[in-house]
DNA sequence: CGGAAAACATGCGGGTTCGGCAAAATTGCG
DNA sequence: CGCAATTTTGCCGAACCCGCATGTTTTCCG
C-alpha cells in the first residue's frame, strides 16, 4: 500500500495543471469572453469531454490556475509551530499565500500577478468564483485555528470570523492594489491590514467622530511595532520581495472601479 | 421631468421581483438542481428571452430573490447620523440588513430565511453569487465609510478592510447559523461579531499560546461594554427580534460542513 | 389628442455549455 | 499475462445564453 502517488494519479494532477494553465493563458491572451471550453481541451490536447471531468466551467478553470498556489496551504497552517499565535500563523501565511501566486520573484511574474488578478477581479464569473476559492480556504483554515485556539468550530465563532476576517483582508488588499491607485507593495499592504485588524480597525484619528462610543480603541497603539507581527517566514529571495504594482503596465488603471 | 419611476420603471422593477421570487420558490420546492430558466419564466408568466434580459443565470437570479433585502442598505448608512462612528453605523445596517432578509417577524419567515441560506450555502455555485452580492455591496458601503472618516477609497486600507471585514463577519455569522451548532439568534451572533472586530479578534484567554507578540491585545476590555455598540436602530417589533434557527428543521443539520 | 420615438417583450436561431452513457484506452495487481 | 479498476473519449441531448429582428407598450412632444 504505497502512499507515492501513482501514475495514475500523477497524470490527474499534470493534467489538470495543464487545462488550468491553458485557461488562464488562452483568458489572458484573447480575452475571457473568447475563450471556450473547446479551446481550452484542444490548448491541453485532451477532449472536451475531460476538461469537463475536471472543471465545471471555463472559469472554475481560469481560477483554479491563479488558484494552484493556495495548494497544500492548509499544511504550510498545520506545519506553524504550535505554540505560536495563531495571528502571527495566519500571517505567515497569508505571506506565503501572495509569493506563492506570484511565483518565482521576476518583474515577470510580478507582471503576470498583476494581469491575472486583474482580468479576476474585472469578471463578475471570476470574481465569484475566486471568492468561492477563497471562501473555502479559509473555511478549511478555521479548522485548524479552533485546533489551535481551543475552541469548537460549530459553536463558537471565533475560529470562522477570524478566518474570514483573513480571508477578507486578502480580498480587500488585492482590491486595492489592482484597483487603488497605490505603488505600494502586496506584502506591505497585507502586513497593514493584519496590523488594523489586530488594533481592531480604529477610526483613523482625526476623524474620530465618535462621540459616545468609548469601546473603540483610540490610535493603533501597536500598528507602528509590526516588526513582531511577521516575524518567521523566510522569503528565499529576500531582496526581490517587493510586490508592488508593475510600472509599465499603469494603462490597465482605467476606471474598473466603477 | 419627474423623479417619479414611470409605468415602465415600475413595470420593471415588478418583472424583476416576480423573477428573482419565483426563482426562489422553485429553487426551495424543486430543488436547484432541477429548475430551469425555463419553469422560471413560465412561473412568472414571462419568455425565457426576458429571464434572460434580467437575470444571466438561475443562480443569478436565486440570490436576487434573497438579497432584495439588500436594496436600499446603502440609503440606510447614508441616512445614518454623519457624527456617529462608523463601526456603530455599519452594525447598524448589518443587523437591519438581517431584518430585511427576514422580513416581518414571524417563524415562517424564520423558518423560510433559514432554508433560504441553507439552500444558498449548500450549493456552490449559489455561494460563489452570494458572495460576489455582499462583495460587490461592501464596496459601494465602503465609498460611504471613506466619505465618513476622510479616507481616501484609493489610497487608504482602511474603508475597504473595514467594509471587507463586516462583509465576512456577515458571512462568517451567517455560515455559523446555518451549519453550525448553535441555537443564538442571528443579531446575537453578529453583535458578537462586531464586538470581536473591534477587540482585534483577540485569542480566546486561557488558550493565548502567543509567547512573543506583545502586540496582540489581551483580554476583550471592551467587548462586554457591547451595550454602546448597538445603540440607535429600532426594530419595528422588538418582541419578536429574535432571529435564531427554527427548532423544526433540526434535520437540515446534516454534516453538510464537509 | 395623435404620431413618433424610445423602451421593453418576444420569438427565433445558433453557438456553447454541461453531463449521462457507453465504449475504448490505460494503469495496477495477483 | 489476464482481469478489474480507473480514466479518457465520443456521442448525444437538454439546457444555457445572447444576437437579431419584430411586435407591443409607454413616454414625449407638437
């Protein structure tokens, strides 16, 4: 009974890398609108009848490519040292979570990064889709955070919220850098948003209008020492970690927020 | 020129919501598995052509029905006192936004709002809609909390991590509700929601592992003075605010998790 | 008020999407 | 090697969507 994935298995797994991999690049190429699941099978060299055994739909496929990265994240959760706050675990991966998509660092991939979150977050289909991945990521993450933490995923609701507070933050950060108008980089941004959360998203002071909620938290009393909050993942290619937005490509900053 | 919706406007909307319900209802009876844009149609007395003129998919339009209550939530915050704190605003509209998808108050109404989500959360590709309604509603909310505290939609995390996070705290209470173990009413689960945002989501005491982040907040200092949280929406039968699972369909508890 | 324009509903047709079914091909095991 | 299990593939049909053109309803204007 050997636990080494057979041939079998391991012509599943190249062949769906394939067909996710042609989708994406045929979507980026041509346009998602272009793209047929036809096209994809034919890209793959396989039926169309096998893209269907895989994906249900074209952009189950385009997202699952931008998506392969997130594979085996869940383990990278499981393998944090146990006695470290959950917080800084998520963090880390979520940290992971964005080299991960970009892959090896390259203003290439940096380029590509951005294209693919682009055209996600351009497409209504994609967007729900992606959404969807991402939901359930951090529905499998909240398990292990209610291992972590003591608490019981069906009746307290801590490990859920704060998984998807995670997960909304990956969303919100993405947003931003693809839409925003931000030259900052993703990590820069991701550790910003960990940081609010944590400080429990003051009102930015100045704007403090609250005049009779003394349960919100003043000024972020901790946001400035975020030095502590990512301290343990080990980039390999520590110099190349900016991922700021790609300058050559500052024509995709159209009006998409609308 | 009147601002006044014309027949055809009024027509319009009318059409829609005939759709979007019967989809619905179908959906609930039938199964979505079995409901075609079809039976849709026929059941609102319209062509399939026009479904296809308001709607892209059934799924599009099962949501529709469910998130009507959603319309209008925007008016609600910009209604909302310009001196309160955003974060009592926006509870506000989240736990009206609960009111409104329940309709009045009533256990069929609970019973029909629990099947509804159930349904929606049971089956993927009504998730992926579902969640791409509450991301595409956070957004606009989040152009109204930059407005509110004098940040910048481009430019600052802020407006849309907040956004983002009450977004996923609806999610998170709601997915609690429908699947997990728990009898506490809806408003209850959001309140704690919100209470925990603004604690910064601290590790439930006893079980803080975190030996090196001083940076994480200690206890919930603030999250039992939630009383100042919930201050301002009057619900038209407070007798009846409780929102929490119907006790008869016990057997739609079902490991529907995995 | 009547007629024209605009907006919406509808029918039609066609390309695409999906999944059931069965046969063919590939892999794993004794 | 033979056989069983698994995967791929071809075929087919129901359903999905949307472009296009025509008919109907509402709105606007003289």
């Amino acid at each position: 009974m050997s636990t080494e994935p057979g041939l079998r298995e391991r012509k599943k797994a190249a062949t769906r890398a394939m067909l996710c991999q042609a989708a994406m690049r045929l979507a980026l190429e041509r346009g998602v609108e272009h793209v047929t699941a036809e096209a994809i099978a034919a890209e793959a060299n396989v039926s169309p009848r096998t893209f269907h055994n895989y994906f249900s739909s074209k952009e189950e496929a385009i997202v699952a490519a931008h998506f392969e990265g997130a594979h085996g994240l869940l383990e990278s959760l499981r393998a944090r040292p146990r006695d470290e706050s959950v917080w800084t675990s998520l963090e880390v991966c979520a940290q992971e979570l964005i080299d991960r998509l970009r892959g090896d660092a390259s203003p290439d991939n940096l380029r590509r990064m951005f294209k693919e979150l682009h055209t996600i977050k351009t497409h209504p289909a994609l967007t729900a889709q992606h959404l969807n991945a991402l939901h359930d990521l951090t529905r499998r993450l909240a398990e292990e955070v209610a291992s972590r933490t003591g608490t019981d995923l069906d009746r307290d609701l801590y490990p859920r919220l704060l998984c998807a507070a995670v997960g909304a933050a990956f969303m919100a950060v993405t947003d931003m850098w693809v839409h925003g108008q931000t030259d900052r980089d993703l990590h820069d941004l991701l550790k910003e948003a960990f940081a609010l959360l944590q400080a429990g998203l003051p009102i930015p002071s100045g704007m403090d209008t609250q005049p009779a909620a003394p349960s919100v938290p003043s000024a972020p009393s901790h946001s400035t020492g975020g030095s502590a909050v990512t301290p343990a993942y080990c980039e390999p290619d520590a110099t190349a970690r900016s991922v700021s937005p790609p300058p050559d490509i500052d024509s995709s900053r159209d009006a998409t927020d609308q």
